[in-house]
C-alpha cells in the first residue's frame, strides 16, 4: 500500500490537485508558533476556547496571545498588536468582529505569516455585505501569499503534534491520533462525525473544518493528507463539491498513493439542493452524477456518516479485500440468511467453499448447523471455544474467499475472551475480517476496541463495508487508466441546438456510427428518397424544435413513393401548428433500422465537473434515470466496461428476447472513443443525445441525436 | 388508535386469521400453572433455566417441576411424573430428549394440559428421522387438541403476567412490559433484537420464538396478539413465509384494529433458486414480491432488526402522522441537506411551510440560520434555550406540517435539560416528534429515553421511520376497501400454455381490451387477411412456442397482400428450423396499434401467496424489475391505483415525449378488475402475461398475451 505508483500520465504541473505551496501548508497543519489574535482567557469566547484547548492538548510549539488590553494570559506572555509578535508566526487564529478580522489578516502578512485560519463567522454566509469582506480576505491571501483557511470555520486539529486550534465540542475530550484525515465543509456536523469516531476508538490524525472555503477548500486538505505519510485513510464530508475535476485529480492521487478515499456528499435531491443552496450556496449536482463520478474514480460514496464511519472501520482495521467474494460465519441461521439477501442486492457474492473447506468445517460445526456459505457454527462454540476459531481460519484458508465476515451477538461475560480469539483470527491472515456483534454489552464493545477488531454492530453494516471497498480496489486500475482530467473545462458559451445535418457532421469524430438522413426540402424529394424500397423514418428537420415525437414530428415505417409524399406534407403541417415560429429546414429521411437494444450514449456540460458522459438505456426508458451511469470524460476503456456491467438488468445486454448479445468490449471501446470527442470539444458541447442507439451484437447504429453546440470564441 | 373497526367483507368463519381456538392459546400465553418437565437446579440445563428465570421474574401461578429422581427443586415440591401433578397444568414446558419429549407431550395431553411449549431440537432441522417426531408431536396436539409451540425454540416472554418460559439470555436481565408484541421465527437472531429492544428502553409484552412451528405459527401468535388490548405494535422476524394469505388475514385484522405490524423478512435472494423456465417466473423475485404484498397490506416491511426497531420506536413513543410532509428543525444546515436529500428519496416530502409560520420563525432564528424547511436553528439556542422549543412548536402549529423530526448532536451536559424541552414539546401536540441525536452522550440518551422521546442515533434512521409510518397508513384504506384472500387457493395441475386464441378466450372476462388476431393456416388467408389495407404484425401460431421473438417467431409492418404471403411463409420456416418439435397451428395476423406507454399485466400463482398480481413497464423492459409492482390478488381500486403510483418515472405515465398522459382512473379500474378475474380462475391460472399493453389516455390495448393454464379437475 505504500508503493508510490508513477503518474502516468499528469505532468508535473498536474502531479498536485492543489495550487497551493505546500510548504505554506505545512506550516499551518504543523506551525512552530501560533498567535491568537483577540486572545481571551474565557473559554466562552472562542478564542479563549482555541487558545485553552491548545494548552490542554500539549501544543509544543510557541503560543503568541494577542491583546493590548492584557500583558499576560493563561500564564503566557501577551502581545499588544500583531507588529510587536517576536517573528512572524507560522500560523496565525483569528476570531474577531468580521471587518476586525479582515484587518488582523492584512497585518499577519505584512508582518509574514505563513498561515491563518479566520474563525470569525459573519462573511459570504450573511450577504453580499460579508461577502465583499471575504472578497478581500481572498484578495489579501493572494497579494501576500498567506495561506487562508475559513472564515466561518471552527479550525482544525492536527493531533500528531497537538494542534488542537479549534474551538469545537469535539476538543473537549481525549483526542488520540490514527490514520484517518477527516475534512469537513460542515463544522457542527463534522464535531459530531469526528465524535463518532473518537467513541469507536478509530481516532483521527487530523480533524478540520474548511467553513466558507474562501481560499482552502476541502480538496486542498485532502491533497495535503495524502502527502503525510502518517495518514492511511482520507474522508470528507462534502456540502459544496466546488470544482469536481479537483475531486477526481485529488481521487487520483489517492487511488495512486494507495489512500481509500471516503466521501459523504450531500445535496443531491431538488430539495437538499435547495437547502444546500441555502446554507452554503452550493449547486445541485444530481445523485447519479456525483455517485457515478465517484464510482468510477475509486472513491467511496457513503450515503451518511454511518456509512462513512463503518468504511473507514473497515479500512484501519480489516484492511482491504482482493475481491468481493464473501466467507460469513454466524450464530444464527437467520441472520446468515439476512446477509445473503444483501449481498445479492449489492452486486457482490457469496463465496463457493472449495470441497477441502467444507470437509474441514464438517469436523467440527454441530449437525444442526450448515456447512455452505453462510456456516452456521450455532451457539456451540460457548461450550466448545475452539469451534468459532477454527471455522474462521476454515474459511480465510480457502481461496475462493476475499473476505470473512462473522455474525456474533450478546454473550455477555464471553466478549474478552472472544475478542482475543477474534484478534489470533485476524493476525493468521491477510484476508480482511469483520465482525458484526449484535447487542454488544460494554466490555464485549471494549474489549474488540481494544484488541482493534473491525467491529459493526449490525449485520448489514458489515456486509455494506466489505463490498463497498472491494468495489473501491475493482474501479482503480481502469481510473489510473484513464486520461487525468482537464484542469479546466471552459462553459460553452450560447450554445444552439444544431440540425440534424449540422449534428451529424460534429459527430462525425465522434466514431459512432450514424444513421445515415437525408434532408428532403419539398414533397418531390422526399418521394424521390424513398423510392428504393423499405422502410424510413420521416422526421421534421428544424434547429428550433428539440425533442420532435413531443409534437408528433416523426411519422415511422414510411413506404413507397405515395406515402412519402403524404408523410412530408403531413409533417410540414404539424411543424406549422405546433411551432409556428420555428425555422423549418424540411425533413429528413432515414432509412429504419433493424430492431436491437436501444441505449442512450450523452454528454453534457456540468458547472462543478465539466464534461461528463452518460450510457444508459434508450428510448423513452432514458427517463428511468436509475439506470444510466455517469463519468467525467475522458474514460479509459476499463471505466467504460465497468459503466456497461453496471447497468441494471443486465439480461437486456445479453440478448433477451431473441436479439443478439452485445459485445460488450467493442461497446465499451466505442463508449470510450465517444469520451474522448466529448473532451476534445471541452468549450464546444453544452450536450449531446444520441438517443436511441441501436445495438445488436458488435453492430451499433445511432438512430437521432441532439447536439448543442457553441461556436469557439473567435 | 383504540377503536375497532368493524369488519368489513371478512365473515365470521374468516374473523381470526388462526384456526387455533383463542382459549386455548391464553392458556400458553397466561397460564395460571406451569408444569416443567424434566426439571433441574442445574441453570445450565435448558430446563433448570426456564424454571430459574420464571421464579427470578415473579411468576405468579403454580409451578410443578416434573422429575422422578428428586423430591424438591428450587424450594418446589417436585412430582415423580405427569400422572401424579395436583391437576393438568395450562401450559407444561418440555425439555426433554426427542423422543422423550413425544412421549411427555401425549402424556401431558392424556392428562389434560392445555399447552405445551417444546424446547428441545433434534426434530425436523435435523433430517427425517427428526421430521418423523415431529410429525408424531403434530399427531398428538391435533388428536388431543392441546396447542402446542416448537419444537426447536427457546419459549417465550409474556412480561404481563411473568411468564418467562424461556432459556434465552434475554430472560438473564430485567424484562419491563410494553405494548409492542414481538414474534420470531429465530432463537439466537430473536433473542438479539428482543435484547436491543430492552437497551432501547422500549421493552417488550411478549417475546415469543416459534422454533420449528409444527403447529403455531408466527402468524398465529400474531393473531392472538391483536386480540389482547395491552398490545399496541406487532412485530415479527420471519425466515419462512408459510402461508401468505396467512399473513395478509392478519394484516387485515391488524389494520382493521389499528395496530401496525412490522415484519423483517430475510430470505429474499434468488441465490440457490433455480431458474424459472416461464420468463415472468424469474421476473417475480420474492422479494419484489414480498415487499409489494406488504406494502399492498399496510405491513411496515424493515429490512433488518435496525429497521424494525426505529420503526417500533417511532411507532410506541412518536405515534402516527397525517400525512408525510415533514418538517425539520436542525443545528447544522448539513444534516438538514442530508435529510431532504433522504425526504425525496423516499418519496415523501418537505412541508412547505406556511408564511405565518416563517413569520413567526423569524422572530427568534439566527440570521446566519435558515427559515425555510429545513429549518436550521444553528447552535444559538445553547445560549438562548427558548429558541429550539419555539422552533419545534412553530412548525407543529403549522397545518402545511404532519411531523416533525429535529436534528441534534452531541451537546454533553445539556441533555437532561433538551429532553425536558422536547417533552413538553411532545405533549403540546399530536403530531409526531422524532429525535436524531448523534453522538449523544449516555446521560443524554438516559434522560430521553426517561421521557420516553422517540430517539434515533441518525438522521437518516428518523426520516426513514417517519416515512415508513406514513406509507402504512397511506395503504390502510385501499387495504380494507379489498375483498378478503382467500383462505386457499388450490395449485394449478398441470397448467399448459395456450395458444394465442384460445388465450384470447380464457382472457375474455379478464376486462383487458385484446388485439384482435386472426389465424391464417396458408398463405391464401394470410394474404386475404391483410387486404383491407393498414399495417398488421404476424406471429408464428403454436402452443409449443412461449417466447416468439426469442426465435425470430415475429414480424412487423407487414402491408399488402404480398407481403403477407411472404411472412406467412418465412414464419413457417423459422419455425421449423428452431422448434422441429413443435405443433404448427399457422400464423396470427393482428393489426398493429398506434403508439402508446408499454405495460404489462401479470399473473401467477405462488406457492406462498397463491394467485398474485403484477404491474410494471412492458416490452423488454419488464426486465428492469424495479420497475414492477405485485399484489395478492384480489386488490380494490385504491390499491390498483397505488401500484399505478408506485411505478418509477412517473414522467413516463404523465405523457413524456408525446403520447397522452395515461388515464391512472381507468387503468385502476381495469387493473383491479383483472385481479379479480385473476381470484376468481383460482386453481386454474398457473400465469398469464399481458406484455405489452399499449396505453394511451383511457385507451388500452393487450397486443401480445401468455397464458398458462390448467383444467379443473372433472
């Protein structure tokens, strides 16, 4: 895991998500000195809070308080005004009035210091008059290059070296240092997550909160983190993705550093778009999108911070799975069965013991109980100890297992003895184990804490933290496949809806086959078009109307000379009462196209990810928006595939009903030379809908796209 | 809540859903003596426990240890065997070897006992022999009508009247009555969440484990458990379904008493089931199936113990909603986001409050906060304590508002006050108030549960509950407006599939609008058929043939006499070369309809359920089986329409891309005259398949059917 993969493709401008100067960054996770500026000796306030609770948690470099109305706080020297500080400090904590604050920062840079984080809230959070005091914040971090975190944030703790410059609940107790790097747009949210995750003994290395982001954003930390070699496991709870590609090159450098990446991403529904929106100001990026995204750059997408708790659980303690095939061991024959059905409904599957396993576990696993996966062990082992163990490193021995999961519940009185069998279990393999430990009493709970044991206290849990990162460790190597994103996607500026003509010449480059349409300007041609013989497809030729079955602008099965006539002047007709103010072109003729799957290939542009793609059924079950995958284009043919096996009913692409199977990989080679146009054109498509193309086996054929399309600046 | 309903179409023989006689079963469950047979001192035996724990727990009545080799136990006069106790005991427990334990049951029975609760194993789950015992218990309970329960449980719990008949380690600490009733058909899984019930503070009435369920079944105790008033909420843990109808009498009689029920369900995978050889057999997973049933009856389906005990709480300590359009108080803008996301998801929704009520929030909110839902309070009120219980009431006054859900974190040394706070709230309005508390410290989580407030470690956890409660009593009135299920539905015998016309009469009376088709048997008719003009669709005519696209079996846009006889005899040939065996009866030739919604209608039987219904999106994509809806059949016209509803992409029934927005009135109505047609062929429809119906508005049109049937028997 701490093999350092070479970029493959990023230069070295690229090789940092981050523009920020990494040793400025240094210098605020890991000051020398810190002035408090507006320093108190009141815990109410936040400073004498910051300020108290980096005493208590042992900071071992320089504390500067600064106040002129004080010489002495807390027992250390005060400062009177930030010019008389003896050097300029590595880190500077502000919480002062707003316009009070913006003042403060403007003397640190004068006198040099590196860093400063403005706690102080009443900025962009409050309205245009507080966001023009961040504007200058901004402004003031950029002329004297100092690095700014927040405004409107509770700080961060950096608890390798005792950094606790915050002023959050969770600083109130014990805070014990681990792997994990966990940055937060939220500040109470995130108290309570870093709490959680301090009562399940995980710890964190660094806990911070980025509040208003006004220069530092949550990706900017993450960077940082995976450059800290004593961070393993990055998470980020996420209201305002910002710039996605940012994301996805942080997922990249992760994914090469071998750092599992969690994120918790929230206002992805209308209405928690809304709400975001309120609170942050965030834009609304659809579910699907984030969590196609993120699938596909091997990040972890946990729906809350129960989901993110459990798989970082299951990253510092069980480690990380060659694949997804599931070994479970229970007590009870129910809860087995529970696990299964959600193993099914995940994607992953159950092991299928080798023979040599089953021979074994039927030496010693009771008649009453089973010996297919999931191995019902019963109760036994409380009177025969040896049982329980034994399954275990049955199952972590056969190969056709990744992982082992176990399902235990009460036994009060058993858990210390059992946690040290667990923990013999855990250190005989390499295969990751977790144990679910239903109605755990407390010493149960502290014994497997103490021994480090993965533990959930619910069956699903564990099973979803298994898969979930087996799925993270399948998606890496088609992402580092992949092209690195671009470093900026320019809008497409007044884009227009091109014509059907116009489209298919853009499409041209973009290797999917088109079917071909000819463009008939009057009743003549358009009998002339069809006299070939078959049948065609007539539909109405107009850059003004987007979707044309919503007026009735296409007439299918068109045969003979007669009924082109007909056809045409039928849909001239139409064209004329339902849009009578579009510019009419004609109508194109096509010839049909044998029946096949109907798929969907689109791109659009997106304001946090830039350009993205999607594949999805066509038709109009293109509405049924759960079944189409989303990326950032470009993908590599890996995440193409993996986009492809994605899909629900995967039974439509293996031919049912008579058509023939597709060829999945000539699919997903084309998918992937479709993501490439998508990027080349970055600044030119606003979207593209090929939509429905048809596929029987390794033929594909698009029957009618939508492009809109924006002419580069001169 | 308390009222009973009266009932509606149920008749006196269908009033109980058990066939077991009522008095029979309050002997089992409240019996004024207890004979234990095979008793010990020994708390390590089975039966020395179950007599431990009903004298820890004060059981009140007469206790009769049973043994021959002691004069005494636990302070009890002890009798040499069942002959000689003072007289038949009411319930008479058995922990005996299998053999032994038949041999105590006719001797219980012969004697006179009313119930008896075997506990030992070694029968059916063990292999035939076992099932031969078994069965020899069944013999007895029937022949000398003594109820029995088991074998294979641990007992049960009624915390009423301490009857703690059981060896469960639920039974080792203290058990507090409450009005839930808990029924499971597991031991060691049952007793864990009967345990995490009890950390919760919600207790239990009764904890009863059916083991094996040779006679009473966990809908039987159900059952019994509506018919006693301390009983408010049902729940149950069930691996294996039995009877279907079962469950859904009880719903009914449930629904009718206003007692919600709860069932966890596990067992729904398709892992190990082999592959249904009709294709809508593999399209009806269990538990698609499962779920709508429940659904369609008013059962709260959880799918795992921490689903079902959120819904419990809910249920006992928040009460029922209106409606559910929630509103949301909340400290952190994040969580909120987190919620609302959660909200649509769901498919509920977010109350848009009512201008009065933003007025009146607006007096006390922080600015930096948010005055729409959800309303984001900030950490303010910590300083000015008022402002959260001023929020929680605005938004129960307000009528836009059914519940109400607030989010907290953390907060130590505030709880006992909050939970005073919130109480007074609670009582100040019916709507239900629901807590997320993450990271609650043990004081604060001991001081709500004191005030009884309905608490949940997450958001996500007190959303869902909130909507689950809402859907059940959404489902109620539909549920009760629907003819009763039959008690039986006989097994189809040897069902064979019919060929299109004689499907066409079988479906006569079914409501459904068929597309006429017609046999041609030569080319002549064939080419005579398509004359009078229009395009018409041939499809190959034989019994033998289920699927005909899967062999090409079908042509469309056929138009002219010559290019009927073309397809007649291109069909023919298809035929032949892929089906040599099959029985040829021509061709159909059918008039293609316009273009419309895809559905479909389905029918079968189930071996659980018996005849069930199915709605969802036709052609191929009746393959994406989230897509589909299922149903006891028969439904009423509010379930038909609620399945209608259910359906995802709604868009696409509203008329998306052109084609009219679908009558969901008139599609109710047929559906759920098609269901009744379904009930009444009951025995002789094995499956039918409508696929695909075309709709569009109010017209329907069935353009391809499958229909399975089987002859009455003579």
């Amino acid at each position: 895991m701490d093999e350092i993969v070479a970029y493959k493709t990023a230069d070295k401008m690229e090789r940092r998500a981050s523009s920020t100067d990494k040793k400025a960054l240094d210098r605020l996770l890991a000051p020398r000195s810190i002035a408090i500026v507006g320093a108190s000796e009141d815990v109410q306030k936040l400073s004498g809070r910051v300020l108290y609770h980096l005493q208590k948690h042992g900071f071992k470099g320089a504390l500067w308080p600064v106040n002129p109305k004080r010489d002495k706080i807390a027992g250390l020297t005060c400062y009177p005004d930030i010019a008389s500080l003896p050097e300029a400090p590595d880190l500077a904590i502000v919480a002062l009035a707003p316009d009070a604050s913006v003042a403060a920062l403007k003397a640190l840079a004068k006198r040099g210091a590196s860093a400063c984080a403005v706690l102080s809230s009443g900025f962009a959070e409050t309205g245009p008059s507080g966001a023009a005091l961040e504007r200058e914040l901004v402004k003031i971090s950029q002329q004297y290059n100092i690095v700014l975190l927040g405004p409107n944030g509770l700080g961060f703790v950096n608890a390798f070296n005792g950094t606790v410059a915050t002023f959050s609940q969770y600083a109130e107790r014990e805070i014990k240092p681990s792997s994990v790097a966990f940055v937060s747009q939220s500040g109470a949210f995130g108290t309570a997550i870093a709490s959680l995750a301090r009562a399940r003994g995980l710890g964190l290395g660094w806990f911070i909160n980025t509040g208003n982001e006004a220069a530092l954003d949550v990706w900017d930390l993450l960077d940082a983190a995976i450059d800290d070699d004593q961070i393993k496991v990055l998470a980020a709870y996420v209201e305002n993705l910002g710039d996605g590609r940012k994301m996805v090159r942080v997922a990249r450098r992760a994914a090469e550093m071998g750092k599992p990446l969690v994120i918790t991403k929230v206002g992805n529904s209308s209405r928690g778009a809304a709400a975001a929106a309120a609170h942050t100001g965030a834009l609304a990026t659809p579910a699907r999108l984030f969590s196609g995204v993120a699938t596909r750059s091997a990040i972890i997408s946990a729906a809350d911070e129960r989901d993110m708790l459990n798989a970082i659980e299951a990253l510092v303690r069980a480690g990380e799975p060659a694949g997804k095939r599931l070994g479970i061991v229970t007590m009870s024959g129910g809860a087995g069965v529970l696990m299964a059905d959600l193993v099914e409904q995940l994607n992953a599957c159950l092991a299928d013991l080798s023979s040599a396993t089953v021979k074994r576990l039927q030496e010693f696993v009771p008649r009453f109980g089973s010996l297919s996966n999931p191995v019902d062990i019963t109760a036994q082992f409380l009177a025969q100890p040896e049982i329980l163990e034994q399954a275990i490193l049955a199952l972590q021995d056969d190969p056709e297992v990744d992982c082992v999961i176990v399902w235990l519940q009460m036994m009060d009185g058993h858990g210390v003895r059992l946690a040290a069998s667990l923990a013999r279990c855990r250190d005989a393999s390499k295969k990751p184990l977790l144990i679910s430990w239903i109605a755990a009493s407390p010493p149960t709970l502290a014994a497997l804490q103490a021994e480090r044991i993965a533990t959930f206290d619910n069956g699903s849990d564990a099973v979803r933290a298994a898969v979930t990162i087996a799925d993270r460790l399948d998606a890496i190597e088609s992402f580092l496949d992949a092209p690195a994103p671009a470093l900026h996607t320019p809008e497409p500026r007044m884009p227009r809806i091109l014509s059907v003509e116009e489209g298919a010449v853009r499409l041209k480059d973009s290797g999917v086959p088109l079917a071909i349409a000819e463009l008939a300007t009057d009743a003549d041609q358009a009998e002339a078009l069809v006299r070939s013989g078959g049948f065609y497809a007539f539909k109405i030729a107009s850059a003004d109307i987007g979707h044309k079955t919503d007026i009735g602008g296409v007439i299918l099965d068109v045969e003979g000379g007669a009924a082109g006539r007909m056809a045409f002047d039928k849909l001239i007709e139409v064209a004329k009462v339902h849009c009578p103010n579009a510019s009419i072109d004609g109508v194109t003729v096509q010839k049909m196209v044998p029946e096949g799957l109907e798929l969907v290939f689109g791109a659009r542009y997106d304001a946090a990810f830039g350009l993205v793609v999607m594949l999805g059924y066509g038709g109009v079950f293109v509405e049924l928006l759960g079944s189409a995958e989303f990326a950032l284009a470009p993908i590599s043919v890996g995440q193409a595939r993996r986009m492809i096996d994605a899909l629900p009913a995967q039974s439509l692409l293996d031919g049912a009903r008579g058509t023939p199977p597709v060829d999945r990989t000539a699919l997903a080679n084309l998918f992937a030379r479709f993501s490439e146009f998508v990027a080349e054109n970055s600044g030119s498509i606003a979207e593209i809908d090929l939509n429905p193309i048809i596929v029987r086996g390794d033929t594909v054929l698009a029957v009618d796209w939508l492009v809109s399309w924006a002419e580069p600046k001169p």
